[in-house]
C-alpha cells in the first residue's frame, strides 16, 4: 500500500461626557501608557502574559474594592483555554491554541442575574508593535467603563461581561477559547466588539448583527457620539478587505448578534511600530468612551436583552449623515421605499418619453454608458503606463498627486466624449441638458432597483440619488428648459442636490480612507494602480452623473479641457520623473514600506524519511507591490538574483509562511544567513504510525518548541487526508488544496501533540510498502 503525503514542520526566531468629567479619560490614557510601554505583546511573551495581564488584574481588583459596598458584584476569573477550530480567512486555514489568556470580568447586580452583554477588547499586539490603537486604547477604555458602570448607584437590570483576550492577533483565538468553552458563555445575550483598521480618528459601527434590528436601535438610540454605516458592513462582509475581527468567532461560533466598533483613520501605520499612544488624541478616547459606556447602560437595561432571538427579524438599513445623526430603518422598509423611489421615476421617464419633441432616451443613455467605459479604459491605460514606469504608489505618500492624475485624465475624458458627442452628432440641439438629466436619473435608478434585488442594504445611496435629484427636477421644471445654465438655476439645483452628494462625498472618502492604506499590505500580486484609478475613475463618474447636462448647457468647454489637460500633462511627468516617493519616516506622518523578513532553517526529508537539504537564511517578503525595487539600492545583497520560485513540489512552496496569504504574494527572495538558534528550539518526533481497520494510516506526531509554530500539509497523489485532530475533525485546506495549521501557545503549555489519518487511493496493480514524507 502506497501512501505518500509532504508535511514541513517549521519555526522561525522571530514571531512577528464619557465618564462624568475629565479625569477618567485622563485615566484611560494613562492606561493605555501603561499597556503600551512594555513594547510589542505577541502571545506566549512575557510582555502579554504576564506584564500586561498582571497590570489589567491589579486595576480590575482596585475597582473591585473600591465598588465593593455598593449594589454590584464584580468577579474575575482568568481563563487559559485550549482548543482548535478551522476558518476560511485567507484561503481556509486551521488554527490550534494552548493556554492562551484570557481575563473576563463579571459585574451584575449582588444576587445574580440570569442575562448577560459582553465587552471585548484584546491586549495583544503583532511582534513589531506597541498596538496602542490595536486595541490597547480599547482595553483602557473598557476599564474606565467598567469603573463608571460598578460605581452606579442603581443596579445594573442585566450584567456584563467585560473580556479583556489576550489572543486575537493569532487570529481570534481567544475569543474562541471563550465563547465555546467558558461557562458564562451560556448566558451572553449581544456583545460589543472595540476593534481597530487605523490609529485614532473617530470609531464606526461597521458590522452589526446578524439579523438584529434592536441593536442597531439601541445604538442610534444611545451612542453620544455615532458613526456608522451599512455600506462599510456590507463591503467588509464581502472579504474584499483582508481583515477580520473577533466578530466572526461571537457570530459563528457563539451564534450570538452583535456591533463591531472600528478605528480606520491613518491605516498607514497600522500594525507597525508607529502605532504608538502619543499618536492617539484624547479626543478619540472621550468619543469611544462616551459611546460605549451610553450604549452598554441602554442595553443592560434593555428588555430586549433577556431573549434576543424574539426580535431577529431581517437586517437594518443605517447610515449616519455627516457624523451628526444616524438614519436607521428596517431592511424591508428600505426595500418597499427603494421600489416606490424606483416606480415613481420610471413613471417621469415614461411620461417624458410619451412627449413629442423629447430626444432619443435610449441613444442618449448609450453615449453616457460608453464615456463611462472609454473614460476607465483610458485612466487604466495611464495606470499601466505608471506601472511599466516603475513608479507604482506614487500617491502612497501624497494621496493629492493621485486625484490630480487619474482625477483629471478621467474629468478630462468624459467631457470631451460629451463636448464631441455635442458638436458631432447632436448638433445645435435644444433639450439636451433636459435629455441627459434624465438618462443619469435612468442609469441610478437601474442601479438602484438591481441592488434593492440583491437584498443589499446599500441600496439606499441610489435611492438618495434618485429621490432628491427627481424632486429638485420637478420644483425646478420651467428652469430646465431655459437654453444656459442661469445663476438661479445653478444655486437652486446645488441646493437640492447638497444632501445626497454630501453624504456620498463622505462615503468616498471612507472607501479612500481604508483602501489608500491597505494598498500597502495587500501583497505583490494585486497592481495598486490598477485598484486607485479604478476607484478615483468611479468615483469621478458617480460624482459627474447629475452635472453632465451642463456640458450640453455651456457655450464652450475648450477652456475647462484645456485646464484639466495642463493639470494631467504637468502631473504625468512629475510621476514619470520619480518625484513622488512613495514612503517616509516622518515621525509626524509616516508611511512605512512594509516587508515581511523570516529568519529560518529548513529541513526537507524525502519519501523515506531520509534529510534531502538542509539550509538557512532570511526569507523576504514584500507586502506591497513595489516589492525590493527601493530596497535594493540601499542593501545591495538583497536584489533579484536571490530571487526564488516556488517549489511546487513543497508543502507551501518551502517557504514559512506565518499566515495563508501565498496567494497575495509569490514573490520572494531567500538571503543565504547563519543557522537559527532559537530559545526554545523545536523538538518534532514521530510518536506512532498505525493501520486501522477501516483502510486508513493514522500518524501521531509530537512538537515542542517556541510559542508560535506552523505545521504544512501537502497531500502526494494517490493519497488524501480524511481525518485529523483538529477542529471537527474535517480537514480544512486553503485555495491551493494544502493544508495549513497556525498553533501558538501561552506559558507553561505542554508538548503539542497531534495526529491525522491518511486515506491511500490503491490501484489493484500496484502495493508499495508505506512512507511519509515530512
């Protein structure tokens, strides 16, 4: 019997008003000092598991005693749990954890009570950052919470659950130890999750749910300060980010709803060195704690809370205008709204088309629709050309130089398709501001009703820009077939369109906002250029659409082409120049270069068990684009003659991948170095190899080693993994069909022990002794 699977077992040494008055923020801050001054907090260091946890205990119990005598009790217990689950972030990977941290703190009313919210931050950070906004900062702030709410004179109506987890940056690992396995789990109701995309900046709701309505409510209803919306929901929900949060594990493993709470301002500094808590304003902490600590005394005391699953009934549409007020409604509202909007403007569009002398509706739509695909075609064109320059994020660290560029070329291009469109084929032509009026009411009210039958909540934008345009259109009537655009008209129709355009305005600079950033570490296969023009270029088209009639309205465009071709030409060839580079170490505003460099020996044995190759060296990584191009200058050694390919033949390519990400980045670069020697080297044996009585191998190995390893799976042909120890017991593998499991440990964990069973495919003309190869 043939059995033939690749297994690579590898470990690197290097693991990468709020409260009343102004004082308890200024204990939060101090909180947040003094998380952030022992450094980076990586599961299983000294810095997470015993500094920080240390100094969260000590406050917990000073607010204990201090709050002892009034109508609270306040228990705290300390969960270290082990277990494992598998997930599809990032390709599908499974994940072990032993002994990680877990602090969970309990405060109900003294006798008990029955219902319970949660509260979760993390104090854990990646291994090259302090992580002051990830998520120390929420971890300040839920002790400051936790203060005011022990110190109310009345009793709380349900109880909290304040989780302060010590290993989410392993991928949400402790969460999951705590919501399947702690016995309080049982009695959590909702939970609130304070996480972080950025470094300070105003906190938004961009996750909520599932299919919870009143929670949304509760939070419209009592947040001091709200800053949310359902199109961030909806597009992180769609994995088009590369992120996820403890959300996730509540949602689906806990099957409880919930609001996920977010930093996303200055995402350039995100898990590196500079998210530090100087760089945090007070202001940021005021909001998030007045927000949290408002919504969590409405839900405590909410009525809901005691049997959530009475009041799940469909989704909810919510968005907040400008920071000031949030508009929420439920999603079956949204969508009868949405198809009256849609009726009504169909009806003016027929009603316009039944009248003789109206221009050719249909006609004039194909001309819009194709300056949009000549306008995206010609910016991605200038994309590529940046591309094949080797000037790639120039806009990474002057975001202005990008809207100058592909902000100018598209404005540029879909005017003069219009302006031609005019001269050529119109000819001298009344109505047309009228005609093309109507065809971008048209084009979003198409776009409305389909993403209405999508089931998708964002379906309110258009419905915004279908509604209050249509409105403007029929107060404005008798203005619209005056031949010019009259000073009247303009200032009016501005008017009527503020409301929508300003609220979409804020969207695109939220969608900017987060992606700008995630440019950086979005690996060396997606082309950033490509992804900013296309944004820029959509959102010069959606912000054109209801001001396109001018261009048929005006005597001339000459002067406003010649304006916005100066403006592209000059940026063109500052770009083409080298001008703008794109990184800096500012300490006011930096924008680092990211690189992922692993120090590792690698062991490969063949089939039979036998060492094949042995090396050692830095394995490099780059998490955006540009790769090494600017690194190389700087350290010779590392330029393209280290360049390496991946070895299909190799669990993973060979390469110690930390997390499943192979796909986002193939290129790589290995730098011959000195053998690691680690402080707690790795110990690997195989313990037992087993035939069993229903046709399979069942392997048992054993790991002892450093606190964060990575086991590799690839099954040779003619076998396949059925079964392991993981998880439920279903092997999960990512895009490439390899299996990857992340396994990290707090102190004092024993050896890790784990087995799984191989399924050998048998050919009746062929019987092989078996083997392994890891």
């Amino acid at each position: 019997m043939l059995v033939r699977l690749g297994l690579l077992l590898l470990h690197s040494s290097t693991i990468f008003s709020f409260f009343l008055n102004s004082s308890p923020t200024s204990q939060s801050r101090q909180h947040l000092e003094r998380i952030t001054s022992v450094g980076p907090r990586p599961v299983g260091s000294q810095e997470n598991e015993v500094l920080t946890v240390g100094y969260l205990l000590k406050q917990i119990e000073n607010i204990r005693l201090e709050t002892a005598a009034g109508p609270h009790q306040l228990t705290v217990d300390v969960q270290r749990p082990t277990g494992s689950f598998s997930i599809d972030f990032l390709g599908g990977f499974t994940s072990f954890y032993d002994r990680v941290t877990n602090i969970a703190v309990r405060l109900e009313p003294k006798g008990g009570t029955q219902h319970l919210m949660l509260a979760n931050c993390h104090f854990d950070s990646v291994a090259n950052s302090p992580g002051a906004s990830d998520d120390a900062v929420s971890c300040a702030v839920m002790l400051e919470v936790l203060h005011s709410l022990a110190n109310q004179s009345s009793p709380l109506h349900h109880g909290v659950i304040f989780l302060f987890n010590g290993a989410e940056e392993n991928i949400l690992q402790a969460s999951h130890g705590f919501i399947t396995q702690h016995p309080w789990a049982k009695q959590v109701r909702a939970f609130i999750n304070l996480e972080a995309a950025g470094v300070g900046g105003k906190e938004v709701v961009f996750q909520t749910g599932p299919e919870n309505p009143w929670l949304v409510q509760a939070y419209v209803h009592a947040a001091k300060h709200p800053f949310a919306s359902v199109v961030g929901q909806e597009v992180f929900q769609s994995g088009i980010i590369p992120s996820d949060t403890d959300f996730r594990i509540y949602r689906d493993f806990g099957n409880i709803p919930g609001i996920d709470l977010a930093f996303i301002e200055n995402g350039f500094i995100y898990h590196t060195k500079y998210d530090t808590a100087n760089r945090i304003l007070t202001d940021s902490i005021q909001r998030a704690g007045d927000n949290i600590l408002a919504v969590l005394k409405y839900l405590v005391m909410s009525e809901k809370l005691a049997d959530s699953s009475e009041y799940r009934h469909g989704n909810m549409v919510f968005f907040d205008l400008l920071g000031v007020v949030v508009v929420a409604y439920p999603a079956r509202v949204g969508t009868i709204l949405n198809y009256m909007v849609a009726t009504a403007t169909f009806l003016y569009l027929a009603k316009k088309a039944s009248l003789p002398g109206n221009g050719d509706l249909a006609c004039a739509t194909g001309v819009a629709v194709l300056s949009w695909f000549v306008t995206l075609l010609s910016v991605l064109i200038v994309a590529l050309l940046v591309t094949l320059l080797g000037h790639s994020m120039f806009w990474y660290n002057h975001f202005y130089a990008s809207i100058c560029l592909y902000g100018a070329a598209a404005t540029g291009k879909m005017i003069l398709i219009h302006t031609l469109a005019k001269n050529l084929y119109y000819g001298v032509s009344d109505g047309l501001g009228d005609l093309y009026f109507d065809v971008s009411l048209l084009l979003w009210c198409c776009s409305l009703v389909w993403l209405t039958q999508q089931g998708l909540c964002s379906a309110y934008v258009p419905m915004l820009m279908v509604a209050f345009p249509l409105a403007t259109r029929l107060l404005l009537a008798k203005e619209f077939k005056h031949r010019g655009a009259s000073v009247k008209y303009s200032v009016l129709y501005l008017l009527g369109l503020a409301l929508p355009y300003l609220h979409f305005m804020f969207l695109i600079w939220v969608v900017f906002e987060i992606f700008t950033p995630i440019m950086g570490r979005s690996g060396t296969e997606i082309p950033p250029e490509v992804v900013l023009a296309t944004l820029v270029t959509l959102a010069t088209i959606f912000l054109s659409s209801f001001f396109l009639h001018f261009i048929y309205l005006v005597r001339s465009t000459k002067w406003i082409l010649a304006g916005l071709g100066s403006v592209f030409i000059i940026m063109f060839l500052l770009v083409s120049c080298g001008l703008f580079f794109p990184y800096s170490g500012s300490p006011d505003s930096p924008r680092p270069k990211r690189v992922f460099l692993q120090h590792t020996t690698r062991t490969f044995h063949n089939l039979q068990g036998q060492v094949e190759s042995r090396d050692s060296g830095l394995w490099i990584n780059s998490f955006d684009y540009t790769a090494i191009q600017h690194i190389t200058p700087h350290i010779p050694e590392i330029n393209d003659s280290i360049r390496t390919r991946c070895r299909e033949d190799r669990p993973f390519c060979g390469y110690p991948w930390f997390l499943p990400v192979k796909f986002l980045s193939k290129k790589n670069w290995y730098l011959p170095a000195s053998e690691v020697s680690p402080s707690s080297p790795l110990e690997f044996s195989l313990l037992s190899r087993e035939e069993t009585s229903w046709g399979t191998v069942k392997m048992t190995f054993s790991a002892k080693g450093p606190s964060h390893m990575s086991l590799y799976l690839m099954p040779h042909r003619g076998a396949n993994l059925s079964t392991w120890s993981f998880g439920d017991g279903t092997p999960q593998f990512d895009l490439s069909g390899e299996y990857f499991v992340f396994y990290s440990h707090g102190l004092n964990a024993p050896t890790w022990t784990f087995w799984f069973e191989i399924q050998v495919l048998v050919s009746f003309w062929a019987l092989r002794s078996t083997s392994c190869h890891f």
